[in-house]
C-alpha cells in the first residue's frame, strides 16, 4: 500500500513536471541547458546553492504526499494534512530566498528579498482559504476535505477560494503575474547567476511544485479523487492537469505590477477578501 | 525505535542550535536556529502531538525567514566574509551555559517521572479547539489583544513617520559647515566605519 | 513516525539527487564575476540590504501566529456552533485593528 | 526513557541559548540565544505533554504560547533595534547602554 | 550519427542569444529576436551565443569582454557588422553556431586575463583577504559600506555599481553608475550616454514591445514586435498611476497606452538621474522602458552640457 502511493507520488511528480515543461514549450531549452557548463560566482554559500533547488524539490514531493490519490489512500494521512502543506508554503519562502542569496550577486539578491516580501503576505489569503474548506470537514486533514466535497465541491460552495488560492499557486511556483523572484527587470533574478545544470534543476523543481500546488488546489477544490465512472487517481490526474493548463496559459496573459503595488494589494484587497471569504464559508458551515 | 528517532533529532536540535553561534553568515545562523525548531517539530511529530510539531515548524519557518531579513539588515559584514566572532564575557557564559545545562540534567535525572503517554488515536487537535472556545476563552482573546499591542508597538517603535515628526530627527548632528559631516563624530573612513569588534 | 521517515525521506531523496546530479560548479575569474551587464561592482553584493518593508515583516509575524489558534478552532467550528463564530469574529476583530493601523501609518508599502 | 532524551535534550538547548543570550554582543545576535531557550522549553513542553500528562489539553495551549511569546519577543525586539538603529546607527548591546545617558 | 535523445531534443531548442546591441542597431536587434527559433536571453548564464550588432566604440570593447566571459561554456560570438546582410541570413548563422555548440565544438575562450578584480589570497587572519570588520578586500572584493538612505534615514550598506552598456533592461550603451539601498536607487549618475540609434528604434511598436517585456509578458511583446495584439490582461493597470510622470508626456501609464494605440511619444525628458533615483527598481526600469531611446540619448546629453 504504501510502496504503491511512493510510486503514485513520483510518477505524478515526474510526469507531471514533464507536462508543466512541455505546457511552457521549453523540454528542448532545458536539454539544452543541462549539457552546458555550471558556472560558479565570486564567493558564494555553495552549500546553499547546491541544495535550494533539492529543497524546493522535496517540498513539492512533500506537498504531494498529503493528497489522497483514492478515497482516504493518502501517502501522509495526517490529521492535520493543512498544517503540513503551509509549512511547506513557508519553506518554500525560505528555499527561494536561499536560492537568491547564495551566489552573492546583486540581482538574485534584490529577487531573493522581493520574493520574501511578496511570499511572506501570500501565506495568509493561503491560509484563510484552507481554513475554510476546513470547516466542513471538521477536520485539518485533506482526506475528510475530500470527504465533505461528496455532495457539492467547494469550488461551488466556496465560490471565492479558487482565485483567490490561484494567486497563492502562482506566486508558490514563481510564474505568471507573481513571479516576483525571476522577473525581467532584474535579468531572470535569482535565477540570474544559474547556468547549466544547476538552472534545470531548479525549472523542474518549479515544475514539480506546480504539480504538487495544483495537486492540492484539485484536493481543496475540486473534489480530488471523487468523479463519477473513472477511478479516483485518474479523475485526480485529470483536474491536476486541467489546473496546470489553466495556470500556466493564464499566468503567461497577465501582466505583472511594481512589487510595491502588488504588496499593497495583498494586504488592502486580497487579505480583506480572504476574510470575506472565511465568513461567508462559515456561516454557510453552520 | 521511537527513542532512537527522539535522541536522533534532539542531538541535531542542539547541534543546529550551537551551530548558531559558530557559523559566520547571518543567514545560515537564523536558518540553522529554523533547523533547530524544524527537529523540535519532528519530535512533536513522533510523540503523538502532530499539531504542536508541524504547526512550530509553520510558524518558525516563517519567524526565521523574517530573523534573517533583520539580521542581515543590521549586522555588520551580514555574510561573514571576514571570519570575526562577536563575543563578551565569554568564559563566564560558557561557564552559565554549561552549568544551566548540567544542572537541569542532574535534575531531570534524579527526579521520578511520572509516566502517562497520551492515548494514541486521541483526538487532539479537537481537545485544543474546545479547550480554546471553552475553558481558555480568556487566554485567547488576551492572546488577540497582545498581539494587536504589538503590531501597534511595531509600527510605532519601528516606521519613521511617527506622529510627532521624523524618527531619526535629531540623530543625526548638524555638520560644521552646511552640508557638512555631522559635528562630533568621526570622520567616515573607509576599512574601520564603526567598528566595536575590539572584543575577541 | 511514518510521516516523519516519508518527510525526512524526500528531503534525503532530493539531497542526494543535488549532491550526485551536478557537478560541482567551475569557473575562471572573469566568468565568476557577478552579471552587471559589463560593469562591474565596487563591492560585494551581501551588504546590510535595507528590505524595505520592513515595518510590514514585523507587523506580518504578529498577525501570523493568530493561525495558531485558528486551526483548532477550524477543527470545531462546527460543533461548538455560533460560540465559535463569535469568538473568533472577536479576535479577528482585534487583530484586523492592528491591520487597520497599519495601513493608516503606511507599512504595507515600499519604505 | 523518550521523556527523559526529550529533556536532556531541552537543556541542551536551555544552556546552549543561555550561553548565546550572555555571550553575544550584537542585539539580535542575543535574541537568538532567547529564541533557543524558548525552543528549549517548547520542548520540555512537547515532551511533558505527550509522555506525563495524558495529553492534557492545556499542554497543548501552553506550547502555543510559548510560540506566541517567541513572536510577540520577535516584533517587539526588532521595532526596537530598528528604533535604536535609527537613532544611533549601532546594533551592540553596549550601545544600547549608553543610549540611556 | 550516434546522438542521445537528449541530444537530439536540445538541437530543436531555439537558439539562446545574449545581445550586445552596438549603435545604430537595437531596433534590428529587437525585431530578429522576436522570430520564432531564437530566444532572447537575460542574462549570459542562459545564453550560448553572444550577438554583436553594429561596430562598437573603442571604451566598450572592456564591457564586451566581460559580458563575453560570463556565457558559461562552449560558447560563440557572431559578428554582426554588415548593415546589408538580413534577419534571415543572421538567424540561418545563429542557427549554424548552435548546431556546432551541440555537437560538441570548442567554443571561444575567455577575453579577459584569469585573475580576481583583486590580491586577496593569504591577507587576514583566515586567509580570506582581509582583516577586522569590514576591511581588506574578502576574496577579492571590498565589502559595502554605510550611508544615509533617501527615503526612511537608516544608514545601511549601500551597493554601487555600474550597469551597462549591455543590460538588457537598459537602452543599448547606456552606463549608468547606480548606488542602491535594497532596491531603490539612492543615486544615479550616467557614465556614458546610450548609443545614438536611428528614428526606428523609436517606433511605438519596439517601445511597447519593452514595456510588455519588463511586466513579464514576454510572449506578447513577441507578438507586438510581429505585428499581432498583445493578447494580455491588465496591461495598462498593472502600471502604477503617476509613475514617471514627465511635464507633457504624461506618466508611464499613459504613455504604455500610447505605444499600444501606435502613437509615438515626442517627449522633453528631465535629466536621467533625477527621473530615476528615489524609484524602486523595478518602477526605476519601467520609467526607462516607457522613453522612446531618442529621448533617453537627449536626456543624457542635456546633462552634460550643463
């Protein structure tokens, strides 16, 4: 049982990650890339360097691993699945500030610390959304979530969790609108000192970690593994990959705003909005 | 097995905490402190208190990734290019540390423990919630308004624009010649720019 | 227990996956030289960096541990009912004061 | 037995913050030694709650506290380096001393 | 021909092109790296191939040299010089030194000599090239130091550096000499004035083309540059109101909206350093995107000649 969901969980990462290249057309860039020399900068912290890409790669595993694949056949069961997918939120803050940090250049530096200031107020509207889909389960863990969705999903019940739990998506896998670590004006930021290698690593970790949110937005959201006719992991597999369509096409069409806008908004709009939300879904819990 | 995973982690909670004092880079000593956290969590984890061990790891990720923006922000050579340790009263503190330690040991040792290991299967987490709603309602709420004096001494202790003007007015003493360096204090030179580590 | 060994599993499984999959990094003086587009820096980019919200961090890391207590909460809500829901409307309330400030003094900004 | 690894290795971590919170002469540098005392008794917390008391709900709560004291000690202790930092470009314990003349 | 999958797949990547755009060239720079099959790199860690356009003056051969140095090996650099030879010819030649570069050519060496900016080796008490707090030069480089912030008063580090000329987020030629705080410019002085470049590089087309670039919509940009639509959500609004505000050019905004209903901007533009320094980064080069180069080159010599 469990030797089959550690399978279950790479080969979703794997071929998940796959998709996610494929959606952004770059399988050939990234063979090209890893053939090529890894350059090391002046003075760097090596060891950090080295493992930001492996962290944020476990993290994406990890995230994965809370998912029931089938009805209650959940790698982790934990009680509290939630708890454990916002560590890894705020691990993965940590691992992409480590990762801009590390070559000791200036424009990782400035994406490491904007993406801390970004990512950092991104938990909360993250986990104000979770929450909510908590309380008509009773429970923090992400099987009785799949449990309480038998009769309606949440992405009807809870109608504003979705998009708001999109803009958490983007900015956790550095994509679309919110990649505020690796954006243009700062020549690819954290990533701008990578070559090789070390920048493939670093693109499918990105890739496995879209899997492993759209994964739980799925979980969260849609039902997970619940659908009619098909068996649970394909009905899973399938909204996984509908949700990696919708952010990788739609984070490509918006445009991405100054960081200091966008933390205004996160706090002055997007907090007060998750708030909304967690009433509404209370009330309607009761 | 659940002793050997115990000790396994609480010798790298202590290791990654004295690996705290000993590394040069702020950013490694706030997130070898995290690691710290990170295997008193697992501990949690293993002794059935899943809540309490995931939930400390949540919120010192995110307390340390915050630790190491201040630490860098404000500690001299932040990335310990050049090794230098910044210590005082050295001896006396190993001395209190040590002693701290062996002492509360000796203590642990020599006292009969009660032993009353938490059910397994216990709901625990719903316990906490009742426990929160009900008997300790007053402690949460207090624990609300703490946290709202807080931000409030945050803002005020930390922003600029204070309500009676510009916190740093005044700070700074006005140069002998307009536009000058301020009076009283020394020249800026390049090398030695404030420099207290006199002390090692 | 198990979802300790799964955890610490994954993180061992990508480490190694690091350590063995690269090769370590290599490179001459001029190419290790940080990208300014041909220029060149007068010093090491780790420096004091001034994080320019910083007021927000602080303001953030307060109003964060309120999901402490909101978890429990959440696993409740239901069977403690309208009491729940006013408790933590009261203590969202406090808290979304301290927001409220903050706003008004202009944290959330660039400093 | 887990009780008593579980705290020796919260004195561990006791003594080693102990020594951190004497020993370092940069103000945030101190805060973390206080962080690793609290970490300390997190632990001592964590363990007394699972192996002694049979799980009692206020362990739990207790604990929570403790990581709400950590933050509360967090904001306030940074605003006031900020603030210090602010009025005399300095972040040494020593300092903060003379800031009192 | 015994190639790996691998192999095989990275020949159909597009060609990864670092650009060091000289005089005269940027808007056919900018319109050949738009075509499909080549891609236009950030940063040299992400390129193969550098692309020299035009006939460089003699004080940027040093930057050139460094930029060059910085593409991670095997690398190439393609010359182009010959104002009458076509995108389409330049694109066959790119092409041409990819498939080398991936069936395993030499690729250049190094320009500039193997040697740290400066001695370090053996100072300190480490080793580690410097001695105390912050002095010496640490691996060959001097650490930053204080001083006095524009916008809060915390006299942090601050990180001088010249940018330029061959930033992609910059006008080609321009060397700027920022000092930044974090992210925001706390001074900026220009070192060089951009490359002069003829009226088409001023085409509202090539000027939104940027601006789209800079707010991470690099597919659209593409597209404009193609003679499409942007085919993108909240273009005007994702630019703050206000930002670069210019007496008759109205502010970035407006001008973003300009460039995509195709009217050029005819602009009188302050000195540069006072349009950027105070701004954030990002917003600093969102202000320089949005100014057509001819009116950038103006505002540069308006400086000197004062």
């Amino acid at each position: 049982m469990i030797a089959g969901l550690v399978l279950a969980v790479l080969a979703t990462l794997a071929f998940g990650a796959l998709l996610a290249v494929a959606l952004d057309g770059r399988l050939a860039i990234l063979a090209a890339q890893g053939a090529r020399q890894r350059v090391e900068t002046e003075a760097p912290d090596r060891l950090n360097r080295d493992l930001a890409p492996a962290w944020y790669l476990a993290l994406a595993a990890i995230g994965l691993s809370v998912v029931p694949f089938a009805e209650g056949a959940a790698l982790i069961d934990s009680p509290v699945g939630i708890v454990v997918w916002g560590s890894c939120e705020a691990l993965i803050v940590v691992t992409v500030f480590l990762h801009g940090w590390s070559p000791n250049a200036p424009f990782p530096l400035i994406g490491a610390y904007r993406y801390a200031a970004i990512g950092l107020p991104v938990l909360l509207p993250s986990m104000f959304v979770l929450i909510a889909a908590a309380l008509p389960a009773e429970s923090l863990s992400f099987v009785a979530i799949v449990d309480s969705q038998r009769e309606l999903w949440n992405v009807i019940r809870q109608p504003l969790g979705l998009p708001l739990f999109c803009i958490v998506a983007l900015a956790l896998t550095l994509r679309g609108p919110m990649d505020y670590a690796d954006a243009a004006d700062i020549a690819t930021g954290t990533s701008a000192e990578e070559s090789g290698p070390a920048r493939v690593l670093w693109d499918i970790a990105r890739a496995a970690m879209l899997v492993s949110v759209s994964a739980i937005a799925a979980t969260v959201f849609l039902g997970g593994p619940l659908g009619p006719v098909l068996p649970g992991p394909v009905w899973l597999w399938l909204k996984i990959a509908g949700l990696m369509a919708l952010f990788v096409l739609g984070g490509r069409r918006i445009a991405r705003t100054t960081p200091s806008r966008m933390l205004s908004i996160l706090w002055v709009i997007l907090l007060p909005l998750s708030f909304l939300h967690l009433a509404i879904s209370g009330v309607l819990a009761l | 097995m659940t002793d050997l995973i115990v000790s396994l982690l609480a010798a790298f909670a202590a290791w990654t905490g004295w690996r705290v004092f000993r590394v040069d880079s702020m950013v490694r000593a706030s997130f070898s402190l995290m690691l710290s956290f990170v295997a008193v969590g697992g501990i949690g984890v293993v002794l059935s208190a899943p809540y309490i061990g995931i939930a400390t790891i949540f919120m010192m990720a995110v307390e340390m990734m915050v630790m190491a923006i201040f630490m860098v922000m404000f500690m001299m050579n932040p990335a310990g290019l050049n090794p230098m340790v910044m210590v005082h009263q050295h001896r006396i503190s190993i001395a209190a540390g040590l002693l701290a330690a062996t002492g509360l040991g000796v203590a642990i040792l020599s006292t009969p423990l009660p032993s009353n290991p938490v059910p397994a299967e216990a709901p625990v987490v719903a316990q906490l919630g009742h426990e929160l709603l009900g008997p300790s309602m007053l402690i949460f709420e207090t624990a609300g308004v703490t946290l709202l004096a807080t931000m409030i001494g945050a803002v005020i202790l930390s922003s600029r624009r204070g309500r009676f003007g510009a916190a740093d007015e005044g700070a700074r003493p006005p140069g002998l010649d307009p536009g000058g360096p301020p009076a009283g204090r020394r020249p800026e030179s390049g090398g030695g720019h404030h420099h207290h580590g006199g002390h090692s | 227990m198990q979802t300790f060994v799964i955890l610490a599993g994954w993180a061992l499984l990508a480490a190694l996956l690091a350590r063995q999959g690269m090769k370590a990094a290599a490179s001459s003086a001029p190419q290790a030289a940080p990208f300014l587009g041909g220029g060149t820096p007068d010093s090491h980019a780790w420096q004091r960096y001034h994080f320019r919200p910083y007021t927000m961090a602080l303001v953030f890391i307060a109003f964060e541990m309120e999901m402490m207590f909101m978890y429990p909460w959440a696993v409740v809500f239901v069977s403690e009912g309208l009491t729940a829901l006013a408790e933590m409307g009261m203590f969202l309330a406090i808290l979304s004061v301290g927001i409220l400030y903050g706003w008004r003094e202009g944290v959330f900004r660039w400093e | 037995m887990t009780l008593i690894i579980v705290l020796l290795g919260a004195a561990a971590l006791i003594g080693i913050g102990l020594y951190g919170a004497l020993s370092q002469q940069s103000f945030v540098m101190l805060m973390m030694g206080l962080e690793l005392m609290l970490n300390g008794a997190l632990l001592a917390i964590i363990g007394f709650w699972s192996q002694a008391l049979g799980g009692m709900p206020e362990g739990q709560l207790l604990a929570i506290l403790v990581m709400a004291v950590m933050a509360v000690e967090m904001a306030v202790g940074f605003a006031l380096v900020v603030a210090i930092y602010r009025k005399r470009q300095a972040d040494m314990t020593e300092s903060i001393g003379t800031l009192k003349q | 021909m015994g190639m790996s999958p691998l192999a095989r797949l990275a020949l159909r990547a597009p060609v990864p092109v670092f650009a060091a755009i000289g005089p005269g060239r940027q808007a056919d720079v900018e319109r050949l790296l738009a075509r499909r099959g080549l891609r236009r790199a950030l940063t040299p860690r992400d390129a193969a191939v550098l692309l020299l356009a035009g006939d460089l003056p003699p004080d940027a051969m040093e930057p050139l040299g460094r930029v060059h140095d910085q593409v991670p090996r095997p690398r190439r650099i393609l010359r182009w010089t010959d104002r009458t030879e076509t995108g389409d010819a330049v694109a066959d030649r790119l092409a041409t030194a990819w498939r080398g570069l991936c069936g395993g050519e030499d690729g250049d060496d190094d320009l500039q000599p193997d040697a740290p900016s400066n001695a370090w080796r053996g100072v300190g008490p480490h080793g580690q090239g410097g001695t105390g707090m912050m002095g010496g030069t640490p691996y060959g480089r001097p650490m930053a130091m204080t001083g006095l912030d524009i916008r809060d008063g915390l006299q942090l580090d601050r990180y001088t550096a010249r940018l330029g000329p061959f930033a992609p987020m910059l006008p080609p030629g321009l060397v700027l000499e920022l000092t930044l705080q974090g992210d925001v410019i706390c001074d900026a002085g220009v070192v060089c004035p951009p490359f002069a470049q003829p009226a088409d590089a001023d085409a509202p087309v090539l000027c939104s083309a940027r601006m789209l670039a800079l707010l991470g919509l690099e597919d659209a940009a593409r597209r404009v540059i193609r003679g499409g639509r942007p085919g993108a959500l909240w273009l005007r609004g994702a630019v703050p109101r206000g930002l670069g505000r210019i007496e008759g050019g109205g502010d970035a905004r407006e001008r973003l909206a300009g460039y995509l209903a195709g009217t050029p901007a005819a602009l009188a533009v302050p000195p540069l350093p006072e349009l950027l320094s105070g701004l954030e980064w990002a917003e600093a080069m969102l202000v320089l995107a949005s100014l057509p180069p001819s009116s950038i080159l103006r505002a540069t010599r308006l400086r000197e000649a004062a």
